[in-house]
C-alpha cells in the first residue's frame, strides 16, 4: 500500500471545506427584504439595506474567514493526532506531531482573537 503524503489530505480537505463556505459567502449579502416593495428594492441594490453596509460586510467576511480557519485548524489537529499516532515511537515524528498540533491550537486562538477584535472595533461604528 502506498503512503499517502499528510499534505496532500490536508490541501484536499482544506479545499473542501473552502468549497463548503462558498454558500455562505455568497448568502452573506443575501439580507434585502423583498417586501417593501420598489423603493426597498432599489435601497437594496444601492446598498443602503441593513445587511449592505460595511461594517456589515466586514463582519460577514471576518465570520466566514473564522469558519474556513477554524476548519483548517480542527483539520491540523487530526493531522496532528494522526502522524503522532503513527510515528510509531520515532522521536522526530512525535516531535512533528506535537508541533503540528501545537501550532494548529495557536493558530486557532489567534483567529479567536482576531474575530474578537475585529467585532470590538465594529460596534462602534
């Protein structure tokens, strides 16, 4: 059987889940109510709706950013889990896994921080 590089399942499944929040970045700006009629429509399409205005749209991206993020990260750790469990002993591979897993919870708690400031500051708009 051959040996599967751990990149590769990670490119694939990070693309997959990528392919998964397409929706959601296209549903995002999807929050016009139909109806008001022609004069809420046009409002919708000037972007002046609720849902169309920059703050927003920020945190519209921001949020999905953290899903495809959080993804990737959860990702990691199984990769993570993964090439620990099948390091089979080996120092240098315990020592791979253990950063993987390590850097994938940091990453993860930076986004964490990033999402938390990033709403912080768009409150006040």
């Amino acid at each position: 059987m051959k040996f599967i590089n751990s990149n590769r399942i990670a490119a694939g499944l990070m693309a997959f889940a990528t392919l998964l929040a397409f929706p959601a970045i296209t549903y995002a700006g999807a929050s016009c109510d139909i109806a008001g009629g022609v004069s809420a429509g046009a409002s919708c399409a000037q972007g002046s709706a609720p849902g169309g205005t920059l703050p927003g749209r920020i945190a519209a991206v921001t949020n999905t950013l953290l899903i495809i993020i959080g993804a990737a990260a959860v990702i990691m750790i199984v990769i993570g889990g993964l090439k620990y469990v099948l390091s089979q002993g080996d120092e240098n591979g315990l020592r791979s896994a253990k950063d993987t897993i390590i850097y994938a919870v940091v990453g993860l708690v930076v986004a964490l921080l990033a999402f938390v400031i990033v709403n912080f500051v768009l409150s006040f708009f």
